[in-house]
C-alpha cells in the first residue's frame, strides 16, 4: 500500500523541501539504486554525488546537511535524525509479517504447557513439558523448545531454532533459525587417559530485548547461569561457552567466540571473528577489534587489537614498526659494517 | 553394478595399458587404500610410490605421467586429463541417489505453492505461501523454504536448510543441511543508549550452479539483495553478511566471514578462516590467503595475506624479518656497546 | 530428592569434616555462589577465599589441601580427588534425564530399520533405510539419520542434528543439535572456468565415546572415510573437512577448522578458533594453542602458536620482540645517527 509524500513526512516527522507532496512512495532503497516511487536517505557525504541523478521521490537528510544539485522530481525530507526517521519509514514500508493466533495442528504440546493469549505455534514446533509462552509470542514452524523453558512476551522464535531445557528466555527476544541455546558446555577433566564429562546441569537466562542470530550456540552453565544482558545483540555463528556473563546492550559480531566463565561489559563490542580466552574480564564499553584475540582482561573504554591483543595503539604502532622490518635489517646490517670500519680506522689511528 | 575394465574405459575416453579389458571393477578408492575391484588414479608424484604395491586392477594416469613397476594386475587407463576422467568413473561407479516425483503426506504446503513435475518433497518439509519449484528439484525432509521464495530447476535442499522469505535461488543449487539463507543482517543504530535494528527487508539472490555449505549464513540485505553469482562455492560454517555482492565461480573455505556491502569478484578465492570488513572490494581472481583479515579494498589477480593482510610477499618478507627479530635486538645491543668504545675512544683520541 | 551429608558423603568416597551428616542436601553449586542445602568444591587456592562466607552446607576438597576459617555451618569432604567427586555429587543430585522405549507416532522410520530395545525415537525425527540403532540410544525430536546410519548403544541425538546416508557410530556417542554429520565435502578441480564438483562418496565413521558439539560439521570422505577416534571431543561450531583421521581422545574448542586430509595424533590439543591447513600431522599429544594457524606438521608433544604457528617457545620470544620493536626502531636510528657522527669526526682527524 502507497502513501503520499505528505503522509510519510508527517509520520517521520520530517519537513518536506521540494517535489510533489502527493506523490506516492511504494518503498524504501539505497540512494546507489532508489528508483521513482522509493524514498531512500542521504546521511553520508560519500554519497552525495548519487542524488543528482537518483530518480527517487524522496530522501531524508540532516536539517544541516547541505546538498546541490537535487532533482526537481525528489523531495529533501529535512529532520533532525534522517537514519531513525528513515527506519520509521522502512517498517511503515515494508511491515513485518504479522502472526494471529494459532496452534498449528501438526505442532507437539507436551504436558503442562502454558500459552499465553496471540501466541502463534507453527507446523512441526515441539514444545516439551512445563513450558511456558508469553502473549505475542511467535514460535515458528519447527522450532524446539525443551522441557520447562520460559519465553517471555512478543519473542520470535524462527524455524529450526533449539531451545535446550530449563532456559529463560524475557521479552522481546528474537532468536534466529539454527540458533542453539542452552546445549552442554566444553568441560571435561582428564582422568586415567580419558576425557571425563562434567555435568553440565545449569541453564541459560536470556534478558529482554535481545536478538540472537541464526547457528549462533549458548552453552549452558556447568553449574548455574550463562547470562545474556538487556538488549544484547549477538550475530550469527557466534559461540558463547558456558557461565559467561555477558552484559547488557553487548554487540558480538560474527564468528566470535567466547570460551567459558567470561565477564563482558555493558556496550562492549566484540567484533567479528574476535575470540576470548576463558575467565576473562571485558570491561565496560571495551571494544574488541575484529580477529583479535583476548587472553587477559580488558579496560574499560578501551580498544584492543591484535592475537594476543593489545591496546590498539600498542598494536597499531607495532604494526607501522613490522612494516619497517625488512629495512631495519638492511639498516643495522649496514651499520655492522660502518662500525666494523670505525673500529679498523680506530685501530689504525692508534 | 560392477563394470568391466574395457567399459571403464570407453566411458572415461582411456587408453588402456596393461591389466584385464574383463576384469570387474566395484568401486573407487585412493591410490593408498584400493583394493582388488576398484579404479583409482595417480596426480602426483609424491604417490608414484603406492603404486608398486597397489591392489587396485586399474589407474587414471595422465598419457605423459612416467611410473615405474606396475603390478602385472593393474591396468593404466591413460588419459589427458585423469582427474576429470576419475570424477566420470566416481560418478559412474558411486551413483549419487536419485529422487522421482513425490511429496511427503507429512509435509506442509501453504496456499499458492508451484510444484513443477518430477519434484520430491520429505517429511516434514515446510512450503511456504506463493512459493514456486523447478522441476527435478529435491526438497529433503525438514527443510524449510519461506514464503514467496522462488527455487529453480534440478535444486538440492538438504534437510533442516532454512530458506527465509523471498529468497531466489537458481538451477542446480545445492543447499546443505543447517544453512541458513536470508536470515536478518546484523544492522543497529545506537540511540539513547540501546542498538535500535535497522529493518532487514532485503533477500537474497542466488544464481545456477551454486553450492552452500552446512550450517552456512548468508544473510538477506537490509534493502535491495544479497547476491551469490553463478558457480560460486561456499563451504560449511561461512557467514556472508547482507548486501555483499559475490561475483561468479567465487571460493570461499570454511569458517570465513564477509561482513556487509562487500564486492566479492569473480574467481576470487576466501582460503579457511579469512574475514572481510565492511564495505570492501576483493577484485576478480584475488586471493585471500587462510586465517588473513582484509580491511581494504585488494586488487584484481593478487594475493594477500595476515591480519590486517597484505600483499603475500610483502607478508611473507615480513613474517621472515619477524623471524629474525629476536636476533636482531642482540645485534642492536651490542651496536649500542661498540658505538659507545667508539665514541669515548674518539674522545681520548681529542 | 534430597540426599543426607552422610549419604552424599559415602555415595562419593569422602570423609566428613564438621558439619551436620544429617544436613540434607538439594543441589550442587560453585563455591562463589552455593547456599544452605547445597554441595560445592574447592580445589584452586585462587578461591580460598570464598568459602569463609560460603553457605554451603558441604564443600569437597582434596585430602592435604589446607583451609582457614572453615563455617561452623559447613562440612569438609575430604577425598583424594575432589573434582571427580564432585562429578559423582552432580550427577546424582542433577541426574540426567532419562529416556525409556518409545517411538513418537510423529516420526518416520523408512524400510528396513532396525531398532534395538529401548530406544527413544522423539517427534518428527527422520530415520532413513536401512538404519540400525543400538539399544539405548535416544534420538531425540526432529533430528534426521539418512539411509545406511549405523548407531551403536547408549548414543544420544539432539534435536535437528543431521546425520547424512552412510555413517557409522560407535556406543555412548552424544551428538547435539545442529551437528551435521556426513555432509559433502568441499572438493572442486578448475576447468573450461568453473569448478566442477568431485563426487563425494566415502562417509563418516565415528568411533565410542565421541561428544560431538552443537552446529558442528563433519564432512564426509571424498572417498573412503572420515575418522573420529574413541574419547575424541569436539565443541561447537567447528567444521572438520574430508578425510581427516583424528585420533583417540583428540579435544577440539569451538570455531576450530581442519580443512582436510589430516591426521591428528591421540590426545592432541586443538584450542579455540584455531586452523589447520591440508594435508598436515599434528603429532600424539601436540597442542595448537587458540587462534594459532597451522601450516605444516606439528611434532608429537609440542605446543604451538600463532599463525603461521610456531613452536611456542619461539613465537613467545618473537612476541617479546615485536613489543620491543617500536623502541628498537628509535635506537637504530639513534646509532645511526651517531655512526654519521663518528664518521665526520674520523674524518676530520684524519
């Protein structure tokens, strides 16, 4: 469904500068490809040379932001933070799915299932004994769901997801499709030649607001809790071992992995590929760079790079001084030489 | 159905030299473990030496490759090329599994769903709305396919593949078990102290001939598509970030990660565990060594290596100078020693 | 169901220290966090200092390990091995779940299956042709074994674990969800501009006593097998190529990758993220420390780091070096600097 130019500013809270406030908007693109009925953003000044001959209708830009060359047949949609208003308008543009109520008939229900009111349980999820489902909450076609997990209120669970037992999922958690929360941690003690297995009796606790990406792993805790904050969001493929503690509003990119009994700040930042030894301390707002490699705690409000990482000027520096290896041998060679001279004439003179 | 030598033969376009035309061959094997019945083939000559003692009745080899004592009961199945003749015999002799038309009673089709002829549908498949099938096409049992995703001719799905919503994919795709295909891409503006998801109304498009790993991502774009050219290849555990375009015939080896918006070029080749940064471009037929992290733009036909990773022999100089550092430092110190007798015997010598 | 401190006490070998033999005990916990009605360990000095304000009701602990300021309300559970004892604690206080004979009317078991006694087969799980499935084994909702599979006794399968045609598994085998097992490797040879597949025809043989971890791949055998010795363990998310022998209690940490045809030593170490490259040997007993990349053979025995890893002695010094390189850069150019100096001045003496 379309909407007028007029419509979208107004419910962007954005004010219109140009073209036909009756235009009608379709969709939302990038300023590289918005074609005529798209509306797209300009928030970068790299890309300002795309909007001379963009045929979008529209873009939203920084009240500040100052532009040439707009064609007539687009509207500058002025306000004070176009990256927000331009996410309003791509969920009033392109709504997400919306789920009713509904029990699919092929979907398993163990004893003592609690669902609350517009929960919606897709083909082939099974649900096992003493779970309990908040309203709104989505549970996809094929998702798992084991004994006595709690989901909160307005989560999606997408297909395949598995969700081990005794898991504790808030509000407004969306888990992606492959995602494994809550299976056994890594832990065996070394006995008689053998490996032998820790119990892994614990559970995972999952705050509200968080969103988990698809075949991303959650070990459970040995014994008690591995914890994800408020708001954290973790991407795909991301491994999180057992009885980490991770923060709120976290962000862990993917392919990073998190070995076991980690501390990880409020805002830390891991970036992709990064890895944590275990026991390890990120601190508050720390950022991790990607590929680095943390064996000991990091400060807060610092960056680290590099395996092992270091303070990232201390890397960086380090990096600048390898590059000047290769010369620095020649260098030093030549001056062995310029001494082993010196010396000669030293003796000569003497 | 074993066949006999002579047959082998023609089917592959072999000489035969030596061994028994009527000889039975069963099966395949490595030139280090064939046996009585089975064909095999020699590349290179780091193997030549199994060869004397082989069992096998009959051997791909190129027409120039020399080898010396070959088991009276062994043939040589000269050829141009023997490991494309090898593939034809693997393939003649290990018959990949054939499906016929079928749909499994315990699958879920939506509405609208478009089965072309001779497709197969497992147990438990899930088939979304408006969804369309090419024929030949083999959807195993538990995968999921979205809605409004289109699937062309002669199509793998492996079992518990989740295909998202309004993803494209080709002819001959091949889809293993686990990946995930047009998931959320990992995008978040930070306003007020929390990541507010950027909308993932992407998908993801994926041309003929492409072949996708085990519980690999490839994540949907945020607006437009993510894109797989034709004949690329990816292995298990890579993740692909949204909006990154990857070229035609392109490799990517197990547990790499290509972040978001990048340009993969054709041919290119991501060795095991390498990583690409946001907004780069790899150019056609570069290389990106294993385990190296690429933060800028690499240039068409080079190889880098290392993280940050450059050029491989400015790398490979460099992982030399490395090598020679601690040494160095000695070097150094006793420099500092000789300049300073030099310099106070300069002194007495005033 | 409660167990009295006496009872516990007995079931573990331990003598009782102080305390109450008649306190009941509910459950196990780590000493930084154990209440009233709980069992716990100490057996690391680091946290000595915990169990003065612990209110444990129990805490095992090795026979000579010295401890101040014991509670009145806890008693010490003298034992030779304190770890193991603890393990037996947690196993009877959290017993596993447990599974008795039964085939969910939801699953699908093709032709010619064979099902020992008291086997679990869960909803929706898959079982191909021809399988057979040792007695005790638990095969849990949804997960799929594809034609051919062998599976001993007593194994446990996960929730959408994935095991392809062909594989063979040993007794006591605990694969989780997501675990693909048996999928193609990757194997392509360049021709006429594209990569033509080799036929993957081996399979996957996985001997007694293998945990394997959440979303981990192990690809079939290009040919013949790919091997997982007795006691092996492996993390999550780690990708194990094509013709890889790993030996017997072989421990593998989370992100790991072996590309292919490699052998790895009984009781090698392959700590987190790290990568080997094909074709290579990590002796009996090697450890590749985390994040290190392994290009060549590792020798029996040995530790190696970094990537390209080298033996860790080496790559600690070389670390040390780089640290001092920045520094070294400043002194070189001191010396030169100086050399300049003494050079003019021999100059002008001359």
């Amino acid at each position: 469904m379309p909407i007028t130019l007029k419509e979208l500013a107004d419910f962007c809270d954005a004010q219109i500068e140009g073209g036909n406030p009756s235009a009608l908007i379709y969709s939302a693109a990038d300023i590289t490809s918005a074609q005529v009925g798209q509306v797209t953003q300009l928030t970068n000044s790299r890309y300002s040379g795309y909007i001379k001959e963009s045929k979008a209708c529209a873009c939203f830009i920084a009240n500040d932001f100052s532009v040439d060359a707009v064609p007539d047949t687009m509207a500058l949609l002025r306000c004070s933070d176009p990256e927000m208003a331009f996410i309003k308008a791509v969920s009033l543009l392109h709504p997400a799915k919306t789920y009713g109520q509904y029990i699919a008939p092929q979907a398993v229900l163990e004893a003592n299932v609690s669902v609350a009111n517009n929960v919606y349980i897709g083909a082939f999820a099974v649900i096992g004994e003493n779970v309990s489902i908040g309203e709104h909450s989505v549970i996809l076609a094929g998702a798992y769901i084991g004994n006595n997990v709690k989901i909160g209120k307005h989560c999606q669970i997408y297909p395949y997801a598995v969700i081990y037992d005794d898991v504790v999922i808030g509000d407004n958690v969306v888990i992606h499709s492959g995602a494994i929360i809550g299976a056994d941690g890594f832990g065996y003690k070394f006995r008689n030649h053998v490996h032998v297995k820790v119990p892994q009796v614990g559970n995972v606790v999952i705050a509200d607001n968080v969103e988990i990406g698809a075949n991303t792993c959650i070990d459970r805790g040995a014994l008690g809790s591995t914890t994800i904050g408020t708001g954290s969001k973790i991407d795909n493929l991301v491994q999180v071992g057992h009885n980490n503690k991770v923060g709120k509003n976290v962000i862990m990119c993917g392919l990073t992995g998190v070995s076991g009994s980690c501390t990880i700040g409020d805002y830390a930042i891991l970036a992709g590929s990064s890895g944590i030894a275990d026991h390890v301390t990120i601190g508050q707002g720390a950022v991790v760079m990607a590929r680095s490699g943390v064996a000991g705690d990091v400060a807060a409000g610092t960056q680290v790079f590099g395996s092992p990482a270091k303070d990232k000027r201390t890397a960086y520096k380090e990096q600048v001084a390898i590059s000047k290896l290769p010369e620095l041998l020649k260098k030093v060679k030549l001056l062995e030489e310029k001494i082993l001279a010196l010396e000669k004439q030293e003796k000569n003179d003497d």
